[in-house]
C-alpha cells in the first residue's frame, strides 16, 4: 500500500512540493498552497465543462453568434482596439457577446445554450462546495485523530513522530524538518498559552497604555494652545 501511495504521489501536481513546503515552513504554510492548487482543480473543471458544453456549441452553429458591424472593421485590427479588448476580440469567443441567447441548431440537433449556461455554472458551483466540504471534512477527521496525543504531545511528537517506512533521503529530509517545525509550532503555542492565562494583567496594560496615549495628546493639545494664547498676549 505504501509503495502505491508513492507512486500516486508522482502524478499529483506539485505534490512532493508542497510536503518540502510543510515540512521546513510548518503545516499553515503548507495549506495555502494547498488552497491554491484546490483553486486549479476547480478552475480547470470549470475550463473544461464551459468548453465542451458552450464554447464548442457555439462555435460548431457560428450562425447564431453575433456579427460584427461593417462600419467597425476598418478600425477593427488597430492598436487602440487591441488594447481596448474591441474589434475582432469584442466580437470573438472570448467574450460574453459573442454567444447566442437562444437554442442552437448544430446539424439536425437542438441544442439548449440558454440551459447550458445554467447547468453548467451551477454544476461548477457545487462542484466546488463539495470539494471545499471534503477538505474540511478531512481535516476534522485528521485533527480528531490527533487530539487523543494532547496531554502528551512533545513526548508523541518525539518518540513516536518517525515513519520508519521511509526509504529515500529527500523523504527523510522532508520528515525531520515536519517534526522539527511543528515542535516549534507547537512550542509556540504553548508560550500564547501562557500568555492568555494572564489575560486580565494584559487587558489591563493595554487600557493602561491607551488612558495614557491619550493623556499625552491632551496635554500636547493644552501646552500648544497655552502657547498660542501667551504668544498672542
């Protein structure tokens, strides 16, 4: 089973990338670029289903997409519509214009664009709330199966953190910089711990500091306007 997972790992993108990632730079870090590789996924579902069931329809009964007028293609090909995203591009299927509102008829089929546009956003659309529940439903399950180690959690992290499966070097590499990041991490956390336990004292001093940031702007304002007075005296 190992060896699979392995071998799985080679066809995912930037897989290997983003574990040297969580490994030197902590597991936050590794899921943001978690994040963004999710975006891609979703992104390139929506690529794909928006061409085959749209732009291709569109495309294949040019018929029914909207023509450009004759007075705007002599100034169609110049640098101020380029840029612009007018002329031949306003016009192309890049752009939004470019498609029908009705059905199309591609040979002897009808095809419902109109229906399309509505399948096809909203299947993308569900598309990624399930993928973004089923993250989140794994990393509950990770975080469940983790919160048993709790109370002794540098002793789990010590003894127990090595995968002894581990076979090649830049694993092993990656593996030592996870343990030791989340050491720090979890370090880290304890030292807020602490922090928060004397939550009142720096409720306090902030107060404190604010009562007299305020009393320095007040006499600031007060020796200004004394100094105006005597000065107009």
């Amino acid at each position: 089973k190992r060896q699979i997972n392995n071998f799985i790992v080679f066809f995912i993108p930037w897989e290997k990338r983003i574990r040297k990632i969580q490994g030197h730079f902590g597991a936050g870090i590794g899921s943001f670029f978690l994040f963004l590789r999710s975006l891609v996924w979703v992104n390139t579902v929506m690529f794909v289903f928006t061409t085959l069931f749209i732009i291709v329809p569109q495309i294949l009964a040019p018929s029914t997409s909207t023509k450009m007028p004759d007075e705007l293609r002599s100034s169609a090909s110049s640098l101020i519509a380029i840029i612009d995203a007018k002329g031949h591009l306003e016009y192309s299927f890049l752009f939004y214009g470019y498609y029908s509102n009705k059905s199309l008829q591609i040979g002897n089929v009808r095809y419902p664009l109109p229906l399309a546009y509505i399948v096809v956003f909203l299947g993308t659309y569900v598309f990624s709330v399930l993928t973004i529940l089923r993250a989140m439903a794994q990393e509950q399950r990770n975080s469940q199966s983790s919160g048993q180690h709790d109370q002794y959690k540098f002793g789990w992290r010590v003894f127990t953190a090595w995968d002894f499966l581990i076979t090649e070097k830049e694993t092993a590499e990656n593996k030592v910089a996870s343990i030791t990041t989340t050491i720090k991490e979890q370090i880290l956390e304890e030292t807020e711990k602490a922090k928060e336990e004397n939550i009142h004292l720096l409720r306090f001093l902030r107060v404190l500091a604010n009562f007299l940031v305020i009393c320095v702007l007040g006499g600031s304002g007060y020796a200004i306007f004394w100094v105006v007075q005597r000065s107009e005296d």
